[in-house]
C-alpha cells in the first residue's frame, strides 16, 4: 500500500515510523489508529485473485510488517523505564504497538482455522512480542511521567478492544 507519483512516495512503512516520531501526540494517535484500520482490511494484504481464499495469518504478518512494527514498539516501551527516554516516542509507541496488538489479536481470531494445525513460528514470535506489549503498556500505568501513564492506559484500551473505528 503506497501513494506513488513521480515526486513522492507515501507507504504504510512510513506511516507507522511517523506515528512513532511525530512531534505531534494527535498526529501520533492518528496515524497509530490509520494503521491499525490497514492492519485490519486483510483484502489489503491478499495477493490471490480468487477472494474466496481463505485469510491466512501468517501470509499477513509477511505482508504487513505486524511484527517489525510490534517489534519495534516493544523495545521502545521496555526503554519507557531506563533514566533517559524520548517521552513522544514512548507515546507514540504505546499507540502504534497496542494498534498491533488489536490487528493481529483479532487477525489470529479469524485466521486460527486455517492454521491452527501448523502454527508458524512468527505466528508464535507475534504472540510473544504482543504479550510483552501488554506487560510494558501495564507496567507504564504507574509510570512517573504522567503523559506516559495515560498514553499506555488508553493503549490497553485499544489493545483489548472489539470497537470499530468508525
């Protein structure tokens, strides 16, 4: 998924880098919440030509960067807690990997029965690197900077939602 002219290219890759390091925290929350709903549109990420192919999650996570975005967010949280952070990263963070969390969480929830026999190791990473997320979101509750606090509150909010974003 990519705006594309001869001056500019615009990818999902270079929204989610913003919705981590934007100055802005509305714009971060925006673009967090853009890649969730890209996340959650897997017609996106299907390459077949027959649509009545079954969802397979695995061929999502390859497709859509999930993973490397949840990754990236986790070490980014886990550093929320060392003496020296950058605060609108951590806030950035807490939305962008908790918008991951939502995608694959219900992603998995639809794509179980076509790879529930053989679940694939990034299937397992994902659901390793997605616990952590939870685990950082609510260690940041308690977390001495209050904007943090609030940011990983409303991080587990969207993690655990089943709202659309309509």
């Amino acid at each position: 998924v990519a705006l594309t002219s001869s001056e500019i290219c615009y990818g999902f890759n270079d929204i989610a880098g913003q919705a981590v390091l934007s100055i802005s925290s509305k714009t971060r929350r925006h673009l967090s919440r853009i890649m969730g709903c890209l996340y959650e549109d897997h017609c996106l990420w299907n390459d077949a030509s027959d649509l009545s192919e079954k969802f397979s999650i695995s061929q999502w996570l390859e497709k859509s960067g999930l993973l490397k975005n949840a990754e990236m967010c986790r070490e980014i949280l886990e550093k929320a807690f060392e003496s020296s952070f950058v605060a609108c990263e951590v806030h950035g963070a807490a939305f962008l990997g908790s918008s991951c969390l939502r995608a694959f969480r219900l992603g998995d929830a639809n794509g179980t029965a076509v790879d529930s026999h053989n679940v694939s190791p990034t299937i397992t990473k994902c659901w390793s690197v997605c616990s952590r997320i939870v685990n950082l979101l609510g260690k940041g509750l308690m977390h001495a900077d209050e904007v943090i606090g609030n940011a990983c509150a409303q991080g587990l909010v969207i993690s655990f939602s089943y709202d659309g974003h309509d």
